[in-house]
C-alpha cells in the first residue's frame, strides 16, 4: 500500500517515504509469491507507471474520488483512466519517475 502524506506522516517524511520505483522489484516479489500461493492479493494506493506490467492486473483504484489527483504528466497517459492516481497529498512528495503511457503497450515490460 502506498503512503498517504497525513497526520504524523507528513513531518516524518523524511524517515517514511521511498520512491515507489526504488522497492517495486521487491514488491513484484513478494506479490509474486503470495500469488502462486493462492493468496488473493492487491496493490493499493499506486500508479500503473511506478509498478512493474506483471503487478498491474493486482493494482486497484482504491484511492477516494475526493482524496484522488493526477499529476501533469499523467494528463495524456493512455491508462490513466485504468491508474489508481495519487493522494492529494502526494504534493508534498512524488517520484521523479512518473511518465505518461502513449498507448496501453507502451507500458513498462519489466518482468
């Protein structure tokens, strides 16, 4: 699950946040295994371009309408209407590695 920048969160910042796409290997990982395992898993509170293509199928929309942004960048993004965007709050911090897809193929083909 991604972080939501609120309450203690956000003046711990520096202690709390890493850039989604320096952990998204580990978590491919971990859903990886979870998943040949029978467990019904999902990725919440992340955009389809700071994970992985394998993870995309176990990414949901989960993030409130009225707590829910795009960047941007993500403007002209090909999956943007099936990417579950950012908190509000991500103002505060946002990887430097958000892109925007010119078709649903152009997406990352990390495995």
């Amino acid at each position: 699950m991604g972080l939501e920048i609120t309450g203690f969160a956000k003046p711990n910042l520096g202690k709390l946040w890493i850039d989604p796409c320096d952990y998204r290997y580990k978590l491919q990982a971990a859903v990886e295994y979870l998943s040949i395992r029978g467990m019904n898993v999902s990725v919440y509170n992340h955009p389809l371009c700071l994970l992985p293509r394998a993870l995309w199928s176990f990414a949901r929309q989960s993030i409130s309408d009225w707590k829910n942004t795009f960047f941007d960048e993500c403007q002209s993004c090909a999956v943007r209407e099936e990417c579950g965007g950012f908190f509000k709050s991500a103002v505060h911090r946002r990887s430097e590695h958000l892109r925007a897809f010119a078709s649903a193929e152009d997406g990352p083909n990390e495995e």
